[in-house]
C-alpha cells in the first residue's frame, strides 16, 4: 500500500493533488481552516491556462466539468488609457487558451470529485515538528494532533509548514489591491459597464491601474492597484466604508470617470488586500516526508500565474506520487526538481515594473503586439 498522504490547505492546488491521488487509488486526507467550504468568499475569475491549469484539470479527469462551467465570452479584452482612450478593444477569440472560470465554482468542483471526508473542515494547523523517519506532527488549533509520513503544505501565502523546509518568508511587495464590486451593472453603473466590455478591462499607469472583469449575473469586479507603503493604506480607516473609497478615488483624481466609478460607484465596502511575494527562485534541500506546492512554495506578485502553478503542482506531484508508490521520496524529489524551475521562470514577469514610465496603456499595448507575434498566448 503507498503511503497515506497528508494534505493542509483546501485551495485549488491542494485539491487537485487529493484529485489526482485519488484517481490513482493513493489514500489522501486534506486538513482545511475553513470551517465549511462556504465560509468565505473565493474570489473572482480565473483563466486556466492551457499549458498549466487546463493540464491539471485534465490529470485530474474533469476536463469535461470543467468546460461545462467556462463562462462564455470572457477572453474579451480591452485596453483604456487613463483618460477613457481605448487602445484595444479584443473580442473573445473562442479559442479557449485561457478561458474564465469563477475561482468558487472551480474550487466545488474539486471538491465535489472527491470521497465525502477527504476534506477535514475546521482544522487549523497551529503547530507542526518532525519526527524520526521523515514522518511529521501536525498539533491543530483544538488540539488535536495526527501524524503522517508524508506531509504537502497546500496552506499558501502565510503557510505553517513551510517552515519545516525553509526559513523564507513573504514581504510586502510595495503594492496593494483594493477590491470592488457594482452589481445590476448594465442597468446601475451603465459607463463603467461599458468601459469594462464583455470580458476584462486593464488601465495602467505608473504607479496606479484599475483592472475589472465581468462576472456572472451583470456583475463587475475590481482590483484597483497602487503602488504606496502600508503606511499610506493605514492612514484610512477601511472599517468606514464611505471615507476608505473617498481616499482611494483621491488617488485617481484626474481618471476618466467611467473609470474613477468602479471605484466610487462600488456596492460593497473596499477591501484592502496588500500584496505579497516570497523571493523569486526560492527553493529548499530536500527534506524526508514533507514538500509544498503552490503559493506555499512560491508565492509572487500576481500575474495571472498563481491559480494555474498551484494546479499544476498539485497534478505533478500526484503524478509522481502515483508512479512511484514504493518510493515517496524518488517522487517528491522529482517533483521539485520540475516545480523549482518553472516556478522561477513564471515569476519573472515580463511586464513592465508597476510604478515604472513604461506602464502606460501604449506601453502595454506594443509588449502585447510582439508577444502577439512570438506565438499564440500573447497575454
């Protein structure tokens, strides 16, 4: 029998690994904070790549499912200077190289292929140690305890296992997020509805962008990005909702206003999401029983990469797993050895620094023009 696997952390990554595992007859059991699956928000869209999280999907057998739930459309794509000019205005292709799934609706799927008990709601990891012979102890918040031989640390940015291999930890990465929401769009917020499009809108410039998509049910979601030290977010109070969206609309003065409104028009409170990256190239020597996938392993600045890496780690090393079930850790070196790489390169963005002259909508539109010419996934 291989040995039971031991998973902490019920995001897209560490379900997909139990997926995985599980298609291949390997006992796994996931350990999630969470109290219940809908115990919080999952976030918005995502687009699954099809060099990345289409192939997880696809080792996971629910590529079918998968496709059932694409949001039609959505690979739209316009370009706006930050006076309302629009650069770029890109229907979707229907191509469905990255096509937009809801991250919620994604993550019951996995959920719902999976043996009724695989996920063990309500257990936060507070302590973990090592024991002889690669195995490990995870002490929860209630006090309860298990051991494993086999340990993956699926628990993302702030993750407690992570220390069992590496003394890194997340920095601030200079830039935070600041998250919106106008609902009936078409109908209640008609110019910012019609600068957002079908699919997703991006205006940058340096230091400051707005990035939104529409979702389901006429809705629209934003990431207003700035480029400040967590001082200058501290400064407001976003437990006051009306006085946090005046202080970022500030920020924006001059902005076109269909632009300006998916700030100030927003129907939910601003949340404020600082941003966060462990080093580009973190990797650790191999340690017996235990490894990390997906933001654990390396978190980095957003770029469209996250959901996609942590998927396809997750398959990776339910794959290697499943193809060496007498020898855990000729998989687990395998699998690092493929993760560490890939890891490094993705997070070596091509995209022009945040806060740089060049991030500008004409200066995103010519990088998305010769990327365009190097072959099909050109943003």
């Amino acid at each position: 029998m291989p040995i039971p696997v031991t998973v902490v952390g019920a995001g897209l990554g560490g379900l997909t690994l139990a997926r995985v595992l599980h298609v291949h007859g390997i006992p796994v059991t996931v350990y999630e904070a969470d109290p219940s699956p809908s115990a919080r928000p999952q976030g918005g869209l995502l687009d699954i790549h099809d060099d990345s999280g289409q192939l997880a999907l696809r080792a996971a057998g629910l590529t079918d499912e998968f496709r059932a739930m694409v949001l039609p459309g959505r690979q739209a794509l316009r370009l706006l200077d930050r006076d309302g000019t629009v650069l770029l205005d890109q229907p979707d292709d229907g191509t469905g190289t990255r096509p937009e799934v809801h991250r919620g609706d994604l993550r019951q799927l996995l959920l719902d292929s999976l043996p009724a008990g695989t996920v063990r709601w309500g257990h936060k990891a507070a302590r973990l140690r090592a024991l002889a012979g690669g195995r490990h102890e995870v002490t929860f918040a209630d006090g309860t305890t298990v051991v494993t031989g086999l340990l993956v640390g699926a628990d993302g940015a702030w993750s407690r296992v992570r220390p069992l291999v590496s003394a890194a930890a997340p920095e601030y990465i200079g830039k935070s997020v600041v998250e919106t929401y106008l609902f009936d769009a078409d109908a209640r917020h008609p110019a910012a509805s019609k600068a957002v499009g079908g699919g997703m809108l991006i205006a940058p410039s340096p230091g400051r962008e707005i990035f939104a998509h529409r979702e389901k049910d006429d809705t629209l979601h934003a990431y207003v990005g700035l480029a400040e030290p967590q001082e200058w977010f501290a400064a407001t109070d976003f437990g006051d909702a009306a006085a946090a969206t005046e202080w970022i609309a500030r920020a924006f003065a001059g902005w076109a206003p269909e632009l300006t409104a998916l700030i100030t028009d927003t129907d939910t409170a601003p949340v404020l999401r600082p941003l966060f990256a462990l080093a580009p190239g973190h990797r650790w020597d191999r340690v017996p029983g235990v490894t990390l996938l997906g933001d654990a392993a390396h978190l980095s600045a957003p770029n469209g990469e996250g959901a996609n890496l942590a998927m396809l780690d997750g398959a990776d090393l339910g794959l290697a797993l499943a193809a060496h079930p007498d020898d855990p850790e000729a998989a687990l070196a395998r699998y690092e050895a493929v993760m560490f790489p890939r890891s490094a390169e993705t997070a070596t963005d091509e995209m022009p620094s945040f806060d740089s002259a060049d991030n500008t909508a004409q200066g995103l539109l010519d990088l998305f023009t010769e990327k365009a010419a190097d072959g099909p996934h050109g943003h």
